[in-house]
C-alpha cells in the first residue's frame, strides 16, 4: 500500500512571475559587480563621474543583453527551466480563468485580498507532462474533468489521455516530439516491441496488426519501407504490392524473392497460404509437448511474420466486378485478422483512408495499432482513431523551425487517444538507399516448422518431410536444396499446380517425395519464372500448355 503519491510539484501563485524571478536571479551577480567596483572606485567616481556613469550603464546594459539571452537560452533547451515555465503557464491559466478561492483579510484598518489556488501539481519528463487537478468535492471539480484539449493547445503538446487516482485527475500532455524522432539505425525490435520513436514502440504481440493512413505524398510508402527495416532482421515478411510501383521493386532483392505478389491472383495466392501457414503452427504448437492453453508462438521458437499491403483499396479496385475472388480476399483476411495473432502472423495495411467502401468496419476494428502520416480530412482521423479521439485537434504542421517535415503524423492503439507521430529520419538526401541496404541482409534459418524435428510432428502431413522415403525419390527438404530454393518458394509451387489439377505429386507414408523427372518439371518451371519474369501461375500454365 502506498501513503505517499508523488504527483509532482504544486502550482504557486508566485510561479506566474517565475520568468522575472529567474531573470532578476540571472541579472544579480552583475548588479552586484558593478556595485563592487565602483565601491572601489568611489573616489575616482566622484572626481569623473560622466566617465564612470557611461562605463557602469555600459557594463550594466551589456549584462543585461546576456541575462536576457542566457535566461532564453535556458527556457529553451534545459528541463528544469522548462518545468519552471510550465508552472508559470499553469498559474496564469488559473488565475485568468478565475479558478481559485479569495479571502479577505483585515489588517490595521486595512483590507487585502488573498488568493489561494486549488491543488495542482505538474510533472514533467523530457517528452511529457502530467497535470493533476484536485477533484473531491471542488468548486471547481466539473470544469477540471474538461480540460484535455485545452492543456494540449495551452502547453503546445498532444493530449494523450487522462487517468483519476486518490480524488485527482491526471492529464497527460505528450511534449516535444521531434525530439523524439530516431534514425533510421535505430529503428529495432527491443523486449518492448518494434521502436519507432524514442519513447513510441509498436508491441505487435499486444497491439496486433498495423493500419496506417495517409494522403499522397504524406510518407505512407516511406515508412513501410522503415517497418520492413527493422523487422526484416527478425521476422518473415510477405509483401503485396498491387500498385506495382516502389516495394514491388524489391523483387530481386534475395531475402524477399518470391516472397512479393503485384497481380490479384498472386496477392490471393498469398492470402491462403498465410492461411495455412498459420493452420500448420497451431498443428505444431499444440503437438508439442510442452504445449499449455494460452502460449503463443514465441514460446515455441517460432518467428514473427508480417504480410504488407500497400494501398489496399487498390487491390479492391482489382477485384472489383470478380465476386467469387473478392469473397475468397474477404475470407482469408478476416481467418487472419481475427485467428492469426496467436500463431505470430499479424497484418500491417496502409491505404489513404481505412474506409467502409475497402474494408469491413468490423474488420478495421481489430487493428489494434494505427498510425497516420500526412495530413487527413475529419471523416480520415475518424475512420482511423474512432470516437475516442472525436473532440481531438488534429494539427497539421508541414513545417518545424522554418524546415519542411515530412511523415509527420498520428499514432495510438485502438480505442485510445492518439499522439504525435514522427516518422524515423531516413537520409535519401545523402544517397540512401533502402534496396543496397536490403541487398546485404542475410536470410533467416529455418524455422522449426520447415526443419522438422524427429519427437514432434512439426507441420501438415503434405508438407513434412521426416518420414524415409525410397532412395530413388527425394524429400521435401533434400528438393528444396537440389534446386536451390526456399521452403515457401516450393510450397507455393506445388499447391498451385495441384490446386488446378496439372499433375498430383507422390507421398510416401503421407509425406511428399519426389522423383528425378517431377523435380525436372519443377526446376524447368523455376527457370521459365526467372528468364522470363513471370508469375508462379503464368509460368505454371506455360509450361504444361507446350507440354
């Protein structure tokens, strides 16, 4: 039990004069040299005193001009002085809004007035602010439950959200975001999930699935290549692009190759193989031994993966008219929405607006994080923050300290008060570029379902390679490495061809095996999709058309 909550420090009357209070601190030392030396001057004082007078208004102007920058210098860039402004600027807003209580005091005949304001306290950090307002009773208790727009203007912050504790209610003012901005080295999954700012990390465990928003131009693109920076060294990642335009030209970038889909039929394709991807680690968790209700992936050794859409209502303008495809994306996307959070697969969608037309509202409601770059109309904000954020000022700053801004913008979890948002800095203007950077990553290892253990059953029947098959035939796991290719890679293959009905693959005991002319066939159509850069389906259906 605690006895003592610390709330921070209590606004004084006083603290409305705490600017001439540290400047006349600031100017003292100054008077009082001057004092000094002309106490030991005195009597060259008196025989030049027009000298004396012009030197000592000089020295005392001179000091002047540097207490006033000093003390600007102060308020600017110290966390004390910035604490003692915020108490001023509190103490004036009490006093101009009349909230405080006065007594009439009589003295020798004489009556003053005495105020006393009502117990706040303020506590500030570098990036933000918590004002406690007194509630039990007050005079002013209903005015102090209403002030969360007012102290975001009042204090140039964002209100993030307010709390109530022991008869207060705290207000928290995020403060000084920009300086919270990183580089984009220093954008890492940590223990406390994906960082993004200096104190803003995207937990995808607890907040599963990213929605993001923005207007053209705003930065959506740019920060999708940020996430794909910082997850990439630890997650797998599938990219839909139906765009075609800037992931798409990752393609030949060796840790995603066939892992980027641009045409409806692939963006599908990858859609219902996340599906049973995520079906395959249920299967492997819950068939391990050590396995209890409620564990999620990680504890089975099992990575994060990511499926990146960017500008999702570009695909629906795809599908739009094909009925039968659209029902299939609906359908694999709320499976994944809504099951995959468990098993570690987790959505992240960026489009202009999260409208009702592209995505079910009851859909959009289970993205628990949202993050908006760019500038948005009202109905934008709504659509992406909900009604909790529905009496929010949203700014829209393009500009800090005469320099243009871009990605700058919104951030929250679902059903909670957004904050300023500043996308990583990334230097293009100096020659970054995010494919070289990619280039020299180093693919992950297998995970546990793909190099299958012998004492657990670690994936679907199809897919798993442990049992022995004759000598003549080879696994799923020798076929990868004889042609050169990745687990998902030769996956995608193989249900696609026997998804529309071109040939059956063998199975010995359950498990694929392959023969010397089946894995021809396979290594013959690898080779028609790199030569002649077509898709799994386009190269599948020209191989067995001249067949």
């Amino acid at each position: 039990m605690r006895f003592w909550h610390n709330r921070g420090r209590r606004v004084r009357k006083y603290h409305k004069h705490i600017r001439g209070i540290t400047f006349a601190l600031f100017y003292l030392p100054y008077l009082l040299g001057c004092g000094f030396f002309l106490g030991l001057n005195y009597q060259d004082l008196l025989n030049q005193p027009i000298f004396y007078g012009l030197l000592t208004g000089s020295l005392l102007l001179g000091s002047w001009v540097v207490s006033f920058m000093l003390q600007r210098y102060c308020y600017s860039h110290l966390l004390a002085f910035s604490k003692l402004d915020s108490l001023r600027i509190m103490a004036n807003f009490l006093l101009e809004n009349g909230y405080y209580l006065s007594k009439k005091i009589k003295r020798d005949n004489h009556t003053r007035e005495k105020i006393i304001l009502p117990k706040v306290y303020l506590k500030q950090s570098k990036y933000d602010l918590k004002a406690s307002f007194i509630l039990q009773g007050n005079k002013f208790q209903d005015k102090f439950l209403t002030l969360g727009n007012t102290l975001e203007i009042q204090h140039d912050g964002d209100f993030t959200g307010k709390k109530f504790t022991k008869g207060y209610v705290t207000y928290v003012i995020a403060i000084d975001q920009f300086a919270g901005r990183l580089k984009l080295s220093d954008v890492k999954v940590t223990k406390q999930g994906l960082r993004l700012m200096k104190d803003v990390y995207w937990d995808y465990v607890k907040q599963p699935h990213l929605l993001i928003g923005g207007g053209t131009g705003g930065g959506k693109t740019v920060l999708l290549m940020i996430l794909l920076y910082g997850l990439t060294p630890i997650a797998d990642i599938d990219i839909c692009d139906p765009k075609q335009s800037d992931l798409s030209s990752f393609a030949d970038v060796p840790i995603y190759q066939g892992h980027i889909f641009v045409t409806k039929e692939e963006i599908v394709d990858c859609l219902r193989a996340n599906v049973e991807e995520m079906e395959e680690r249920y299967h492997y968790m819950k068939s391990h031994p050590d396995f209890v209700a409620g564990m999620n992936f990680a504890k089975f050794g099992l990575r994060p993966k990511f499926i990146i859409f960017d500008e999702w209502a570009a695909l629906m303008a795809k599908l739009e008219g094909n009925y039968q495809l659209q029902q299939q994306v609906n359908q694999y996307l709320t499976q994944l929405i809504l099951e995959a959070r468990q098993a570690g697969i987790f959505i992240i969608m960026a489009m202009q607006r999260p409208d009702g037309e592209y995505i079910k509202t009851s859909l959009r409601d289970q993205f628990m994080k949202r993050l908006s770059v760019g500038h948005l109309e009202d109905t934008g904000y709504t659509m992406m923050y909900g009604d909790a954020n529905k009496n929010k000022e949203f700014k829209y700053i393009d500009e800090i300290d005469g320099k243009k801004v871009i990605g700058r913008g919104y951030i929250s979890n679902a059903g909670e008060v957004a904050r300023e948002f500043f996308s990583p800095y990334v230097p293009l203007d100096k020659g970054f570029s995010f494919k070289e950077a990619f280039m020299k990553m180093s693919p992950l290892p297998e995970t546990p379902i793909i190099a299958s253990s012998s004492s657990v059953d670690t994936s679907s029947a199809i897919f798993d390679d442990s049992t022995e098959v004759t000598p003549d035939f080879l696994t799923l796991s020798e076929a990868k490495s004889e042609l050169d290719k990745s687990y998902d890679q030769l996956k995608k293959l193989i249900t696609l061809i026997e998804k529309n009905g071109f040939y059956t693959f063998g199975k010995e005991g359950g498990k694929l095996s392959f023969s010397p002319e089946e894995l021809d066939t396979l290594r013959s159509i690898f080779n028609i999709i790199d030569k002649g850069n077509l898709t799994y389906k386009e190269a599948v259906e020209s191989y067995y058309q001249e067949a």
